[in-house]
C-alpha cells in the first residue's frame, strides 16, 4: 500500500489501524482495517473518500458525492486500495 501521512491506532482496544492520505486536490482517503470493518476479520481493508477543510490531519469530513463511492468501499486488498488511492488523487479539485 502507499505511504500514507498518517498511520495511527483506530478503535482503541480492538487492535483496528486508520492510515489516512491527502491530495493537492483537496480530496484524501480514510483507510482502515479493524475486526467489525468490512473485509477487517479477514485482514483485507476499507476506504473512504475525504475532503479536508484545513491543514490539520483531522480537518476532514466524508466526501459522499464522489464518482468513486457514495460511502465506504470494503473487502480491499492493498493492491484495490492503491487503485482507488490513484482515483481519488485523480478527483477535480475539491471546494472546501
């Protein structure tokens, strides 16, 4: 999987991971693996899309309106993630 600009704990107290990434465009991706995740029992990941609306690693909200997904895209492989990682820098520059 790509290097990401933030790996950190995810679900304290259920071993989960959150890696998020960030794009010139505005857009970025939260990627994350946990047992209740879709795909985490099975060490596969889930993602979704991210618009940032300032500089600190949290200045996030979900991007519900992308061509990429509506919601969250489960049962990945880091080979997918990588993929859809490529569409989402791809996105037109988002409007915070």
């Amino acid at each position: 999987m790509k290097e990401a600009m933030t790996e950190r704990p995810y679900l304290a107290g259920i071993g989960g991971v959150q890696k998020l990434f960030r794009f010139p465009n505005g857009y970025g991706a939260s990627v994350v693996q946990f047992p209740y995740s879709y795909g985490g029992d099975s060490g596969l990941w889930e993602l979704a899309v991210i618009r940032y609306s300032g500089e600190g690693e949290d200045a996030f909200s979900l991007a519900y309106d992308t061509p990429i997904t509506d919601g969250v895209l489960g049962h990945l492989s880091e080979q997918d993630v990588d993929a859809l990682l490529d569409q989402v820098a791809a996105l037109e520059a988002a409007n915070a």
